[in-house]
C-alpha cells in the first residue's frame, strides 16, 4: 500500500529538472522507499499517482528517476522501477537450505544479471512443512521481511511444482569384474555400485533410476534400482533420458484419456457457419495435426482502397477441455508440448489435437477466428472475432504453396491457386510494407534439423531453406496475436500477454562497450529500439565481424516469458502482444482463447472469476514449463549429436567459437549445430585471459587470442554420448584481433589485484 506524504513533511528535492517550487515534491529517499514497498506498482505512472504530482512535475520525475537509474540505486525492469536484486510480489523460488530454526530458505530460480549482487534470500514462512523441503521448486508470494536481522524477504509457498528426487537417473553397466554400476546421465550426480539383489530386472544397457543407500568408507556408493525406464538399445530412448531428467509428464493419467475419449464433438448449436469459406492449413510435411487455417481477400470497401481482409482460423480447443477438468488439469501441468527429434510428448491426448482439434482437410472443425483489415500500406484498420464451425479447403505443406507460387504447381494446388494462393500471397506483400514500417529486430538465426533413422539415430542434420511460404504465415499469426491482445485490453478483461522487455542497462552498456572496440558506437540514454540494432546488424553485414555482432546483440536481449502485466514486445516491435494461435500445444493460448470468449459472451466455456485471480500464478508456472522443454529438446540434439560421433574420436573438424568462459572455449560444429569444449589448459604455452567486453581469450605475452564467432579447426579428443559433452583440442593458432585493447589491459590489471589479494590473504593465514 502506498504511503500518503502530506506536502509539509516531504524534503525539498534537487532534480535535474532546473529551478522550480519544490516543497510539494518527495524526497530522494521517499521515492526510493516507495519502489522497494511497492515492486508491483513502481511505474512511473504509478509513482506520479502515489505522490499527487501534476503534469508538470513529471517531468522532474521522469529526470529524478533517470538520475537515480544512472547511479545504480534503481533498474527498469518491465516498465517497473525495482531497487537493484528486489524481487516482483510473485515469483518462482528454488529452496536451498533451512536456517537454525528449522524454516526454509530459498533464493529466486531466476535473476537477471544486471548487476554483480548475490540474489536475495527468502525465508518460507506460513506453510506446512510437509508441503515443500530443501530441493524443491516453488511458487511463492513474497514480502519484504520485517526483521531487518534476518533474510530480506519472506515468502509463503502458493504451489510446489518440482519435488526434489532423490533417485539418480542412469544406466546400467557392468564391469569387466561383474560388478553392476550406474552411469549417470548427468554429471553431477554420483555413480553407483549396485549389487545384484538390488536390480529389479534391470538389464544392461536399460536407463534406470536408482536410490542412493550407505555410503561405503572406500569406493562408490551403494544404490538399489527404483525403476526400469527402458533400453537405451530401442527407438526414442535418448528422448527418454531428457524426459525423466527433467520430470516431464509424458504418460496420461487414465482418467485424462476417458474424459478426451468421451467428449462430444461440437456442433453449430451458437456458431456461426464458416464452411464454405476455403481457409486452408500450411505446414511442416509432416504435421500431425493442424491448429491454423488462413484465407485473404482483397477489401471491397471503397473506403479502403488497396486493402486487404486476412482471416486466421485457430482450433477451437476451449469447446472440448473445460476450465476445471481433468484434461484442463494435466495440461496445465505440461504447460506445452515438447517437441524432440524422435518424438513429441504433447500436452493433450491424441484424441483431442490430432483429432476434434486439428483443422483437417474436408471435415467440419470448431474454431476461433479473427478477421483483420489492413490498408495499402500493411497497417490494421479493425478486426473481429467470431467463434465459427469451419472446413478446411485443402492441407497444404510449406514447399508445395511455394511451389505452386513459384510456377511449379501439382494436381492439388494447381486449381487452388488463382482462387486462394494468390491472394494470400498478395496480402502477405501488403503485410511486409507494414512490418518494414514496425521495423522489428532481423537477426540472421538459422535453425537446423536433425533427420533420424528407423533405429533412433541420426541420418543427417541440415539448415530447411526459409520460405516465404514461412514467412507469410508467421506475420499472419502475428497479426492474430496482437489482435487478441487488443481485444482483450479493450475490453478491460485479464490478459496472459507474451512479453518481451527491452535490454537492460547493464546489458546495453556490455554491448556498448564491445561495440566500441570495433569501433561502432551505441548511442547512451535514448531508449533503444529493435531498428537501433538492425542498423548495426546492416553494417556488418556480409563482412568477417557479422556471425560475432550477431551473436553479441543477440545475449544482449532480454528473455521472452509470459506475464499478466503488458512490458510490450521488443523484438517485435509490438505494444501489446499475446499468444493466441496454438491452444492445442500451448496453455497461453487457451487461456487467451477463454478470455475472448468471456470477453465477447461467445459462450459458457469462457474464463472463470476464480481464474483470473490465479493467471499471474499460471503466467508463472507456464514460463517455467517452457524453459524445461526448452532445456530437454537441447540436450536430446547434443546426446543424439554426440552419439553420432561417438566413433569419430581423432577427427579433426572446422568449428565455429560459440561461448567463453574462465575456464576455456565452447565450440559448436556448424554442420552438427553440436557443443563442445576446449579447455583453457590445452590452448597452449601462453597465459590467456578472458576479455569479457570483447567476448575474447587473449594470450598475456602475445596479445594473440580467440574471438566470440571466429571459425576454427579443432579435434575430437574425448566424447561421453550419455551426457551429451565433447571435449576438443584446438588446432588453430591464435590470431591478432581488431579493435582496442583497454578492456584486455583492465582485465589483466584485475587478474593482477585479486592475485595480491589472494597473495595477501594467503601470507596472513600463514602468519
């Protein structure tokens, strides 16, 4: 709650604002003690309202607040002003440890790291012990703590969403002696000696997961086997290895499959009646289901001269899994479905995404539509959603629309495409002068795709060309999105937007800081836009610096996440933007779509009261669930990566400098889009340094190094297929690299203090 400051107590304030009546304008401390009670309602809009100031003395806050930001006492943080290492009301904690007394201590799963300070510490208060222990994953509520001795915040446990496991995942060796072993997948985790009574039917080779028991004096620990996952010899395994690591949900609770097996396909009982509208779906070759269809005409109104009318169509997912249920429930705990190379795990049974929910070719499908009109130059002039019963036209790939656009079309899309392709293609080039006007950021990121064979391992990894064909639907579904969002805000109804903030200062200085020593300037102060980067994209272009700045400008940004409070879309460009167009993998989506429905009265499936109260908590738990896949479908690509070169061991190989650290280089192979490491001990007879401003590791004699992006030759010298990790030898010598050295020579001056500190402190222990 904000405190109420009557004008005669505040403290007259030196802005930078020039001279002014200032008796009635809160102190410096007054502001900052507001922002650190109130993380939620710290906008500037927010502040202004708390301390009655008028138009014109917002001005002197917006300086005050520049002032404050540029001395580091305060961060911007999604519209919000935040005191450095302050935590939101709501937010994902992992527990750690207990205090003296027994209460959970637990410290924030996510920090941003704008500023080198320890995250914050919060203490688990009002809540069952039994519900969360040392190791879990929670969400919580947290205040600031009114015990200045104790931790800074306190915090009570809304839900416990990742229970600490115990057991070790693995897979079952034996010695040459006989002996049985776990080799755990990751590793962190011990290796085990198991002893025959303890296997449980577990067969070599079989992943496994097993509890530790005693510790033995010597040697490894004991364990007994828990359970058999599957052979790591049959098809999908490495899949299975992420799966459990990450405690995927991936079998459905029998009730889940009764309730999608009984559901009623929905009628046009409330509906309006879209079949003979010839929407069609484009997408992968080899899609199982179909959540989007689109159609474009050209606008008719002679108001609109030159416009256009795009429609997208989205499965109608709210019509089957209802707010409550037990299908509603376990897609809630999936959050998403995970998409491997071997195999997806979804987030609803078959029988509703590949079935009443995919938009097939000819038969009658419930959906939510939106139809947009946009002006000659690509810009919305209105949109309306309509809740339709629709049936798609024809089930298109990606290559065979472009195909058919490019001169070459088949028996199917030949009769399709004055009628239908054309004019989706003619509307999609309108779109393009409105997104060239928006300007959002253009990072060159190619994405790779791995083929497997029949048995699970790879056959090839290749780059998919980008089409238009790609294109054209993204900026639709774009377009669909960002008319959810304002649907929904206009009608003053809850919103699980997309968000994606803009970088923060301290990532803006980084990356200003790295551009200045290849001579390319970043304006200071202005707040950047995605057209800022574009430009310093452009300039690279095409020359030897281009994959590095790429890839600079690309860690500079800010993680996309899901939040109840609109930050906007920087990479984007977009105000306000919401994800609305794939509710069968995604629960973001369905809970936009029951907004809508809500909204607009379109039915009784609609969000519920008590929902809404809970969509900051669920905004919460569903970026989670995002990371998690993200994090499982990157490690099943380097465990079937590593696996395919298990017998390449000596192999040299041309890669590209992806990351650095303290302690030596990662390397990815281009063709394999696969990570390894060369460590800093074998680069050689020099002592190198990592330059953390020029994204360098330079030798201190030489002055030769590495650069962030260069290409270079190394070999395979160790591999470990189970955890995914590769280990090179660098074979390139390092080359003199371009732009200053000041941030080599500072780096070199800090490695020289800590090392008389260390010197120091070592010289008092021994005294």
């Amino acid at each position: 709650m904000a405190r109420k400051i009557s004008g005669s107590k505040r403290k007259n304030a030196e802005p930078t604002g020039g001279s002014r009546s200032e008796a009635h304008l809160p102190s410096r401390d007054e502001v900052l003690r507001y922002i650190t009670e109130n993380p939620d309602r710290s906008g500037k809009r927010e502040i202004a309202k708390a301390f009655n100031l008028k138009a014109g003395d917002r001005v002197w806050l917006k300086d005050l607040l520049r002032e404050l930001q540029d001395e580091g006492h305060i961060k911007k943080r999604r519209k919000k002003m935040m005191r450095p290492g302050a935590l939101p009301h709501v937010v994902v904690l992992d527990i750690f440890s207990r205090d003296t007394e027994g209460t959970l201590l637990a410290r924030p799963a996510e920090m941003d790291d704008d500023a080198d300070i320890p995250p914050p510490i919060v203490a688990i208060r009002s809540q069952k012990r039994s519900a969360a222990g040392v190791g879990d994953r929670v969400l919580a509520r947290v205040f600031p703590a009114d015990d200045s001795d104790g931790p800074p915040y306190s915090g009570k446990v809304m839900k416990v969403f990742e229970k600490k496991k115990r057991s070790v995942l693995g897979v079952l060796a034996r010695t040459k002696s006989g002996e049985w072993r776990l080799e755990p997948v990751e590793r962190k985790q011990p290796e085990l000696e198991i002893d025959a009574d303890q296997l449980k039917g577990a067969k070599e080779g079989d992943l496994i997961e097993a509890e530790p028991l005693t510790r033995n004096k010597y040697g490894l620990a004991k364990g007994r086997v828990t359970e058999v996952v599957g052979s790591l010899k049959s098809e999908k395994a490495v899949s299975l290895i992420a799966i459990h690591a990450h405690e995927i949900p991936h079998v459905f609770p029998q009730s889940v499959l009764e309730e999608a097996e009984n559901v009623e396909e929905a009628s046009l009982s409330g509906r309006e009646d879209w079949r003979k509208i010839p929407l069609i779906t484009i997408d992968p070759a080899d899609a199982k289901d179909h959540d989007d269809a689109v159609y474009a005409e050209a606008d008719t109104d002679e108001n609109n001269k030159g416009g256009v009318i795009v429609t997208v169509a989205i499965a109608d997912v709210a019509a089957y899994v209802r707010t409550g249920s037990a299908l509603d429930r376990e897609a809630l705990r999936r959050g998403n479905s995970v998409y491997f190379p071997d195999r997806v795990v979804p987030m609803l049974p078959e029988r509703i995404s590949n079935d009443l929910c995919s938009l097939r070719e000819g038969e009658a499908r419930p959906a939510m539509a939106v139809r947009m009109r946009f002006n000659a130059q690509g810009r919305k002039v209105d949109h309306s959603f309509h809740r339709v019963l629709m049936r798609s036209a024809a089930k298109l790939s990606y290559q065979q629309a472009q195909a058919a656009i490019d001169g070459e079309p088949d028996e199917k899309t030949g009769p399709l495409l004055d009628t239908i392709l054309k004019p989706l293609w003619e509307a999609y080039g309108i779109l393009k002068r409105g997104r060239a006007a928006r300007e959002p950021l253009e990072l060159d990121l190619p994405e790779r795709k791995i083929v497997l064979k029949e048995d699970g391992t790879v056959d090839r990894v290749y780059v998919p060309p980008r089409l238009d064909a790609h294109k054209l639907i993204e900026e639709f579904m774009i377009q669909a999105n960002v008319a959810a969002a304002e649907t929904l805000e206009n009608a003053r109804k809850p919103v699980v937007y997309r968000v994606h903030d803009a970088p923060s200062l301290a990532k803006q200085e980084s990356l200003r800081e790295f551009l200045g020593t290849i001579e390319i300037s970043l304006a200071r102060g202005a707040s950047l836009k995605p057209a800022q980067f574009n430009q310093i994209l452009e300039r690279v272009r095409e020359t030897e610096q281009e994959q590095l700045v790429n890839e600079v400008v690309l860690r500079s940004q800010s993680q996309a996440v899901y939040a109840t409070e609109n930050l906007g879309h920087f990479g984007l460009n977009l105000r306000r933007y919401a994800h609305f167009t794939s509710p069968i993998r995604r629960y973001a989506d369905l809970l936009v779509h029951r907004s809508l429905i809500t909204a607009l009265g379109l039915g009784k499936d609609g969000l519920r009261k008590q929902d809404e109260a809970q969509l900051a908590e669920y905004a919460a738990l569903i970026s989670t669930t995002e990371r998690r896949a993200m994090a499982a479908e990157r490690e099943t690509v380097d465990r079937l990566i590593a696996e395919h070169l298990a017998t390449r061991r000596g192999e040299e190989f041309q890669a590209r400098i992806s990351g650095m650290a303290g302690a030596g280089i990662f390397v990815q192979l281009p063709h394999f889009g696969a990570d390894g490491f060369v460590p800093i001990s074998t680069l050689g007879n020099d002592y190198y340094i990592y330059d953390e401003t020029r994204h360098a590791m330079i030798g201190e004699r030489s002055g030769l190094g590495y650069q962030l992006g260069d290409m270079v030759d190394v070999r395979l010298v160790e591999i470990a297929p189970l955890q995914g990790a590769m280990r090179f030898e660098m074979l390139s010598k390092p080359a003199k690299l371009p732009g200053s050295t000041k941030s080599f020579h500072k780096a070199r001056r800090g490695r020289d203090a800590s090392a008389r500190r260390r010197g120091r402190a070592s010289t008092r222990g021994r005294r």
